[in-house]
C-alpha cells in the first residue's frame, strides 16, 4: 500500500499570503496518478488538480501543483478567504488508492 | 453535468450489514468505473472500493471481506453493502466517478454529497 504524507498538518495564514502544502509517498507515483482535492466543511471533497499539475475544470490560477515521484506540492498564490479548507492528496499508482491524511489550512 | 445521490438508513445496528444506493443521473453509468469512499468523523478519507459498469469490482483488502459493491445498469445506479459493522464503521458514505482515467490521468470526480451513516443499538 502507498502511504502518503502530508504536511504540515495545519497551516495558519493570512488571506494574500502564499500556501505551500506538500505530500510524500512512501513509493514513486506517476504523475498522471496523483490528484488534490479540497474540502470544505460539511461539503464532499471537490477535485482541484490531476495528473500532479493539470487544474481541473473552474479552478482559479492560484492553485498549482507540482512534482514527481514521491514529492508533490500543492501551492496557492494568494489566498483568498474561500481557500481556508482542508486539502488532501490522493493516488491511483497502485491499488488501493490512498489519500493523505490531510492539510488543513485555518485563517490566522 | 452527472451528479450522484446516495441514499440509504443513516443508522445501522453493530452487527447488521450497512447498504447504500448512489443514483447517477444527467449521464449514463455505462462505460465508467464508480468508487464508494468514506470518512469517519472529524478523520480523513478511505477508499473502499470500486465497480465497473459491466460488474467487475476492486476492493480495499481492509474491507474486503465484508463488502459488496453492485451496479444496476437499468436503474444507473451502484450499491454498497458492508457487513458485521461496528462503531468503526460510522462515517460520511461518498460514492463518485472513477477512477476516470481519461486521457492518462486518474480522478474521482464527481461526487455525491455524502451521507452519515452511524453503527450503534
């Protein structure tokens, strides 16, 4: 089973200020295999990245992310205030697919 | 766009075997893999297993033993029934597409909102 790492755990900014949220696996993914979603509270997760870099569909151009093999960042430019959530990563490199335990990035 | 709905009691006996329903609508469940993932409360997010349209399933091998994952094609809809479930089996029930791994890369999307479901007498 691939284990995936996240950190921080929690992560306190200022609205404008820049997010940068990392996974680790505890083997090589490929990057078509690795995504990011978002969840805010009371809410299903929404898909925010694919393929380690690729935005999915509505997601605004502060959010990028990046990597290969077993370290992955997920970066927000500027936070805006909709972006306080948890963030997690998940991968479909081998079965069964993973998600990390999760970042959650709080309001300071 | 597809969206999906679970449906089903949000309370089980320990014991009992928990079931759910997620209905697929605005597109059809064929040619799709469909996935149910749950998260405990105040936890992070465990992928139980999935179905292809034509029936064949992958499950998490924690689980294995104890689910079922059924697709009706006539109905578009997927099912999932876990069985023997203990407290530890309390969590918010998604189902979503996928993995949909179009054009090389891999997601679950969309999602069902989610639906509580609590084990206890």
């Amino acid at each position: 089973e691939i284990v995936l790492t996240q950190s921080p755990g929690t992560l306190s900014l200022s609205p404008g200020e820049r997010a940068t949220l990392s996974c680790r696996a505890s083997q090589s993914v490929s990057s078509n295999y690795l995504a990011w979603y978002q969840q805010k509270p009371g809410q299903a997760p929404r898909l925010l990245i694919y393929g380690a870099s690729s935005r999915a569909t509505g997601i605004p151009d502060r959010f990028s992310g990046s990597g290969s093999g077993t370290d992955f960042t997920l970066t927000i430019s500027r936070l805006e205030p909709e972006d306080f959530a948890v963030y997690y990563c998940q991968q479909f490199g081998g079965s069964p697919y993973t998600f990390g335990q999760g970042t959650k990035l709080e309001i300071k | 766009q597809v969206q999906l709905q679970e449906s089903g009691p949000g309370l089980v006996k320990p014991s009992e075997t928990l079931s759910l329903t997620c209905i697929v609508s605005g597109g059809s469940i064929s040619s799709y893999y469909w996935t149910w993932i749950r998260q405990p409360p105040g936890k992070g997010l465990e992928w139980i297993g999935y179905i292809y349209y034509s029936g064949s399933t992958n499950y998490n091998p924690s689980l294995k033993s104890r689910v079922t994952i059924s697709v009706d094609t006539s109905r578009n809809q997927f099912s999932l029934e876990l069985s023997s479930v203990t407290a530890a089996d309390t969590a918010v029930y998604y189902c979503a597409r996928g993995p949909d791994c179009t054009g090389g890369n891999c997601v679950f999307d969309p999602w069902g909102q989610g639906t509580l479901v609590t084990v206890s007498s």
